[in-house]
C-alpha cells in the first residue's frame, strides 16, 4: 500500500506567527492550500482575518488570533486559543521578528539590542515550549524558524539582527536533540534577501539592490511563495526524516557572487 503523500498536510494543525504579510502570509496559505488547519497570527488581528478570509475563500481552514511575540501571555493565548478551536497543534513556523536597528552595532542602545534578542530568539523558545506539550499529545510535530542568511554572514547595517538568526538556527538544533525522540523536529529557513515590507528597506536601496541581484547567481530577489514550499516540506511527510537543519533559500547568494567578465 502507498504510503501517505508526501506533502499532504490534511488533519493537521499548523500555528504561523507574523503570517498577515510577506513570507508568513505566504506560508499560511500554501499550508492550508495543502490541508492543514491554520491560526494565522501577528499583532493587528484584522490584517490577520484579510488572511484567513482569503483561505477560506478558497476552501481552506483558518482562523486569527492577535499576537504580539515579545509579550509572553499573549504567546500563551495564541496556543490556548488554537487547542480551544482545533485541539492541538502539530505545526509550528515562528516567523514573525523584528529589526528596529539599521546600521553600526557600535551605535545600538542596550535596550533595543535586548529586545530584540527577547523577541527574535526567547519568544521562539517560549512558544516552542509551549507547543511541545500538545505536539507530544499528538505523536510528535514540526517546528519551523524563519532564521535568515544574515545567520551566516556578518554585516555593518544588520549585526544585531544577524546575530539574532544565528542564534535562531542555533535553537533549532537545540530543540531538535531535545525533542527528537519525542517525534519532534525542529528547522529552520533561512532566505536571502526577499521581497517584503520587512525588508523593504534593502530592496528599496538602488544601490544594494543593484550589488545583490548583479552578484546572486539567479541576479534577482526572492518572492514570499519561493520560502513558502520549504515549510510546506518541513512540516509535511517529506521532510519527516529530517531535523535540526536549516535550510538556505536565497538565489545562490551564500554560494558565491557571479563573475562579470567585464568587470
């Protein structure tokens, strides 16, 4: 007998934080699209409910939940208000972050760096923890970070946020020991530079948006759904072998810069 398909998510329960736009949106979508169940959170719940509107228009399942990550209660209710309507969860993308800081880590206030490593890597591990308990319930379950190639590379307009994605990347492969055998893996996706609000910023810049589609190999940007198949995979029968990985979406940026021979 054939086992199940591959990217067949029917049955389960999928949390997606900062999925109202860009790369969460993106991954919410293609998950319900697959048969998950989704709650799609961020903190303003009616961009949220454009979303599940939009699922639902299509025959999927969803519901929105308000949630600011960097508030410990409200990660709490996120995951009392997904088990209330749906009664678990098997799926987890901790997606939203935040980037209040652009430029020199030498100029950074010492408040703004700690907030953004409670946000950017203690929230993941709070709401990890608290899924953990359900997904165990379950038989186990599938933990997604969205880390960033800033993860990898250093950087003197994004130190502080790099060093939170490598961190990022780091607590996956802590959870995935942890938790492995518990039926528990635990990934990330780190994408390059994509076209978001989020990153607007960069793609926005003429001048680094011109040095990074000249030196990608694919010379182009990512777009939000090009992330989202790899959650897809992630949290699907096909990734089920896999575990404490992250995985790098970004055009062949970390590869290596083309070379132009006119330069």
């Amino acid at each position: 007998m054939p086992g199940p398909a591959l990217f067949d998510l029917t049955g389960k329960v999928a949390i997606v934080t900062g999925g109202s736009r860009g790369i969460g949106r993106a991954i919410a979508e293609r998950m319900a699209e697959h048969g998950a169940r989704v709650v799609v959170a961020s903190r303003k719940v009616d961009a949220c409910q454009d979303v599940v509107d939009v699922i639902r228009s299509r025959g999927g399942e969803a519901i929105a939940v308000a949630c600011n990550i960097g508030r410990k209660p409200e990660l709490q209710n996120l995951v009392d208000e997904t088990l209330k309507a749906y009664g678990g969860v098997d799926v987890l993308v901790a997606n939203a972050a935040i980037n209040p800081h652009y430029g020199s880590m030498t100029a950074i206030p010492d408040d703004i760096f700690d907030k953004m490593m409670a946000t950017n890597v203690k929230s993941n591990m709070w709401l990890s923890h608290m899924c953990i308990p359900s997904m165990v319930q379950r038989g186990g379950g599938s933990i997604i970070i969205v880390s960033s190639i800033g993860g990898y590379r250093g950087s003197a307009a994004l130190g502080t946020y790099a060093i939170t994605k490598a961190a990022d990347i780091q607590l996956a492969r802590n959870l995935a020991v942890e938790h492995g055998p518990q039926n528990i893996r635990a990934n990330c996706i780190a994408p390059g530079l994509v076209r978001t609000d989020f990153a607007r910023a960069l793609w926005e810049n003429p001048v680094l948006y011109k040095k990074r589609t000249r030196d990608t190999p694919l010379q182009r940007i990512g777009e939000p759904d090009e992330i989202a198949g790899a959650a897809v995979f992630l949290a699907a029968p096909a990734g089920s072998f896999t575990t404490g990985q992250s995985f790098v979406i970004d055009g062949g940026t970390l590869a290596g810069s083309v070379v132009h021979p006119d330069d």
